[in-house]
C-alpha cells in the first residue's frame, strides 16, 4: 500500500489553491499512481456542515471536519490535498499535530493580486459590504510562520509551484520516484 499523506494548502482566496491542487491531483495519480482526493472547503460545508457560516467559530469547525478526514483517508494510504483557506494558525497547527505525513504548503501571494484576480468577484461582493467576515479584509489571514514550503504565485507558474510541491514530497520519502522505461517496454 501506498504511503498515505496530506498536503495542506493554506492561503488567501484567490492565491491558487485549487489550481495547484488540480495540478498536483493529477500529476500524483498519473506519474505515481497515487489515490488522491481533494478537500475543498465547499465540499465540507456541501456534505458535512452545511450550517456553517464564516464567522471564526464556525470556519474553525469546518477545517476541524477536513481534518478529521485528512487523518482518515491519509492513514489508509489516499494522499489528500486540503485546498481550504484556513486563515487561522491554532487551526493549521492541529492539523500538523493530528494529521501523519503532513506537509503545509503556503500559497503566497499579495492581496491586490488576489482582489484582481478575484476569481469569483468575492472580493468585489467583499468590497461592497455584502459579505460578513471576509477573510483578509475583516477576519485576518494569519500567515504561516513557519511551512513546510511556500510557493509563490505571483513569481511562479502553477507549474512550477506543483513541481516544488512534488520534490519536497520525494525527499520526504511520502512519494518514491518512478523508474522511467523507454517507450514500448
Ligand atoms: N465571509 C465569507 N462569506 C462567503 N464566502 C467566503 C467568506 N470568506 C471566504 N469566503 C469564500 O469561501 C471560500 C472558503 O472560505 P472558508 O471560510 O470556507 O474557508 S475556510 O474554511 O476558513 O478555510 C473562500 O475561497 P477559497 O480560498 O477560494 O476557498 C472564499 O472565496
Ligand atoms: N502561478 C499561479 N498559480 C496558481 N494560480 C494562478 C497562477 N497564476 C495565475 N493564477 C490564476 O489565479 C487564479 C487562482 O484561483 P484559485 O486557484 O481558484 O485560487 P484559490 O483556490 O486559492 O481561491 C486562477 O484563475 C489561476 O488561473
């Protein structure tokens, strides 16, 4: 059985959370033919919790759900890609503690970005005073102090970011190299 782990994504919404987490579903399943699921915070709240808004507490039991998940799925062999915001330290830091094999991604990348990337016009919603507890305007994204990795999506491409990811996953020894066979073997 594969070794299971969870890569926590962690940033801004905006920042390239669920396009690295594409991204790197889909380069663990066909270059290492890993089972990976992943977590979105609309997924939890769709299925789990779907009384939850985005008031502190409320954010802080949606990402305990995902990690309740990640620990499940991860110790039975999935790799899990946990694609939530997660603004909150004390949230992420239970995640390390509770969730083996565990690696946190910062997706970094400057507010002003995020709001012109604003994928879902959220921050436009944000702005206009339509959204209560917008996280990084009302509610503060708390950075991480001390990742595993950062990537940089305004320096890097997607690409770029998913690659660095899988390398910190090999020297970890969570994922093994695959030998390469000249084609037709
Ligand atoms: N206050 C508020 N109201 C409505 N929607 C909001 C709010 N805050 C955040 N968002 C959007 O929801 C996405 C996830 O936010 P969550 O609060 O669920 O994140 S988390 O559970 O704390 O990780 C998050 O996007 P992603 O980061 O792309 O997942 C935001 O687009
Ligand atoms: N280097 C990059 N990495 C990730 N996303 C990028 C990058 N450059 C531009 N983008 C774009 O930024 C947006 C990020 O949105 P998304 O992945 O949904 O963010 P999040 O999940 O963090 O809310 C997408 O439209 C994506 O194409």
């Amino acid at each position: 059985m594969n070794k299971g782990f969870t890569v926590w994504l962690t940033g801004l919404p905006g920042a390239g959370k669920a396009t690295i987490a594409h991204l790197l579903k889909n380069r663990l399943s066909e270059n290492y033919q890993i089972n990976v699921e992943v977590l979105t915070s609309e997924l939890i709240r769709a299925n789990l919790c779907s009384n939850l808004k985005h008031a502190r507490h409320d954010r802080k039991i949606n990402i305990h759900c995902a990690i309740f998940i990640c620990k499940l799925l991860s110790r039975n062999g999935i790799a899990v890609i946990s694609s939530l915001a997660s603004p909150h330290r004390t949230s992420r830091e239970k995640a390390r503690r509770e969730t083996g094999n565990f690696i946190e991604v910062y997706v970094k990348c400057p507010l002003e970005l995020c709001v012109a990337r604003d994928v879902e016009g959220i921050y436009q919603r944000a702005l206009n005073g339509n959204i209560l507890h917008f996280m990084g305007e009302s509610d503060p994204y708390e950075e991480p102090l001390n990742p595993d990795l950062v990537v940089e999506t305004d320096k890097e491409t997607a690409e770029e970011s998913t690659g660095k990811i899988l390398k910190k996953l090999l020297e970890l020894q969570y994922i093994v190299k695959q030998i390469e066979f000249p084609k037709g073997e």
